[in-house]
C-alpha cells in the first residue's frame, strides 16, 4: 500500500521569507512524487515531480522540493514566500513498481502568507 | 484553451436522483482519471481508463457509480440514486502515455446532494 503524510494542516509565513512544507510518504517499491497547488473552486495545478536523479527537484513559479530516501520524505521549498503563494498544496505519492497508475494524495497543506 | 475540461463546473440535486458528469481530456492524452474530493481532504483516485479500456478502480465505485470512455476521448462518470454522502468535487484527470506520466488535473465538478 502507498501512503502521503503532511503533518501540518497549515503553514504560516512573512512575505519575502523561505516556506517549507513537509511530506512524508511510504511505499514499497520506488516512489514517484508529486506536488500539486490547488487555488479555491479551482483544480489541482501541477508544481513539479521526482522519479529519480538529483534529490532536488526544480518546478514552476520558483518552487523547489527535496527528496530524502532515507527519511522517506518530499518537503516543497521556496526561497522567498509570495502573498500570490496562499494556497492549498498536496503531496502525492505512486509506486513505479506496481504498474498501477493511481496517485495517492495526502490531506493537504493551506499556505498562508502575510504581507 | 486546451487543458482539461469538466462539464458542468456545478451540480445541485436531490437525493435519489442520477447525475452524469462529463471530461474531455487534453487531446493528445490518451490515460484519463478520476477522482472525488471531499472538504478538507486530499483527492481519491475512483478510476482509471487507457483508451478506452477502464484498467483500474477504487474500492470506492460503489455499485451506484459507473464510468465510461466509449470512443477513447471524452469520459462520463454516472452516479445513481445519489446520497447525500457523494456531495464533493469530482476531478478529472488526463496523461500521456508513458511510464513517467504526469496527470493534469481539471477544474472539477463540485456535486451538492440535498
């Protein structure tokens, strides 16, 4: 079985300073991992992914996450916090050694950040 | 626009009634999925076609639920005798083929059960 954990329901941080949202996953085969953000009333929006290579990963609008096998964790980054970034963000794991394609999402982290 | 597409966005209805909800996948995607959404949680994968073969479903899809993708494009997800408990948003889903896949999400339709 796959399994996503994000341990805090929300995140607060200042403008203009770094943001870490943590995940944690377990699988048992090789993880593909995912960060997506969702915006209210709106779907999910697709940040970045790891399937292997460099354990930090690179995506869209300056995010970042940081893959950790050994701590079996996936924590998104960002170097200086937008107001534009308050969102809800997911973490979701599959295991490229089941062949199944399902993607399983943890509850969720509201990002708030103050101006 | 050429990303996923969800129709309709919203859905009131009462209880008992059938719904039927429809997804057109970015054209050139031939994996779709879907998912429902409840408050306060994260997505839950219901089902998953390639073509237009359904090769996956969740313990989820009740007996009441069902899901088709007849020509391999558009997919329809019915849901019969709604209870109040199916109220959530259903995601929509579409990837390329590949082992590597990312799935692209659409906006949702958010199913209100009275």
């Amino acid at each position: 079985a796959q399994s996503v954990a994000q341990p805090e329901d929300q995140v607060n941080v200042a403008e203009g300073n770094p943001l870490t949202v943590k995940c944690t996953y377990s699988v048992s085969g090789n993880p593909y991992l995912f960060w997506y953000v969702q915006y209210p009333n709106r779907g999910l929006q697709f940040l970045l992914k790891y399937i292997t290579g460099d354990n930090l990963v690179k995506g869209s609008y300056g995010f970042e996450a940081e893959f950790n096998k050994s701590q079996t964790s996936f924590h998104l980054k960002k170097p200086s916090a937008l107001v534009s970034d308050s969102a809800l963000y997911f973490c979701a794991v599959r295991d490229l050694d089941t062949g199944r394609r399902a993607l399983t999402f943890g509850s969720g982290t509201r990002l708030q950040v103050q101006p | 626009d050429t990303g996923v597409s969800q129709n309709p966005r919203h859905k009131i209805t009462k209880r008992g009634q059938n719904v039927t909800f429809r997804c057109d996948p970015i054209s050139e995607h031939n994996r779709l999925y879907w998912y429902r959404q409840t408050l306060g949680q994260g997505p839950e994968f219901l089902t998953y076609f390639q073509n237009e073969a359904q090769l996956e479903k969740s313990r989820l899809l009740s007996d009441r639920f069902s899901a088709e993708r007849p020509k391999g494009s558009f997919s329809t997800l019915e849901i019969q005798r709604t209870e109040q408990g199916d109220s959530a948003m259903y995601l929509c889903a579409s990837s390329p083929s590949s082992s590597t896949d990312t799935q692209y999400f659409g906006p949702g339709t958010r199913l209100t059960v009275l």
